[in-house]
C-alpha cells in the first residue's frame, strides 16, 4: 500500500505534467503525433462508466507518466495491437447517433531501471492516435498465436 496523504497534490502536479506534454512524435507509429487528451487523464482516475479507479492505482498511473511518454518518444516498435468494431456515439446534424466505427489498439511495452511498464494508445476510426493509459507490465506471456495481442495481460480499452 502507498501512503496517499499526499493524493492531492500528486494529482495536481500529474495533471500539469500531462497538459504540457500536449502531443510528441511516435517513431513506432511512423512519427506521428500521439496527443495527450483530456479522456486519458481522466482514464487515468476512471475506467469505464465513471467507476473511479483506487487511489493506490491512480497514484501509481500517475508517477509512470514521465515514463510512457519516454517510451513513446523512443520505441521504434509495439508490441501489442487489435483492431475492432465497435459502436460509438458520434454527434451528426445537431443529433447523438450510434455508429459502427473501428477502433485500433497499440501496446508498448518497455523496461525502465528494472521496472516494466506499459502504454497504450487508441485510434477512433480516423481520428488522431492518443495516449490512454499506463500501467506496470507486471507478467510475460508467451506467444500464442501469429497475432501479436495474445501477448496482452489484460483488455487494452480497460488498462
């Protein structure tokens, strides 16, 4: 367990950090920017229907943050990807629609001074790529399959 007496200030100063990094270059994503958005920060606190994450999770997500952006601006590689359809509320004429839009997934994974960590990055349909969340990569699995995601420890739109 962390001590999280100092929750408050670590958020605030996470947020700062993040809002400043704004987007940077992935050779791995043929240099194209990974934007750093509000929905990942906020991913970082939250996952799924606004179900606010532990404050031991969101403290450990938020030191590893100088370290997935790290990450993003060196690795030439990923090691995770999926690709899906998926339905998404879009807004169309003045109107909130369902649609069915792809959505892509990619996973690196790096050590760092000895410490594993994972950073993901999503794509809706033709939208910019940015950042969704960082977790430490505790466990390898091995190869199952030709497709590189059954190398994922968990689902990627939940991490």
């Amino acid at each position: 367990m962390q001590d999280i007496s100092n929750y408050e200030k670590l958020r605030e100063s996470s947020e700062n950090f993040y809002k400043k990094i704004g987007a940077i270059r992935c050779p791995a994503l043929n240099n194209e920017f990974v934007h750093f958005t509000a929905e990942g920060f906020n991913h970082l606190m939250y996952k799924g229907a606004r179900k606010e994450r532990s404050k031991n999770d969101q403290i450990t997500k938020f030191k590893l943050l100088p370290k997935a952006k790290n990450i993003l601006e060196v690795s030439t590689t990923f090691q995770e990807f999926d690709e899906s359809l998926a339905m998404v509320r879009k807004k169309k004429f003045k109107k909130v629609v369902e649609e069915s839009t792809t959505i892509k997934y990619w996973g690196f994974v790096a050590i760092i001074n000895n410490f594993r960590v994972k950073v993901v990055v999503r794509q809706t349909g033709n939208g910019q790529k940015h950042f969704l969340s960082v977790i430490p990569a505790w466990k390898t699995q091995y190869y199952r399959d030709v497709k590189m995601i059954s190398m994922a420890i968990g689902i990627l739109s939940e991490d």
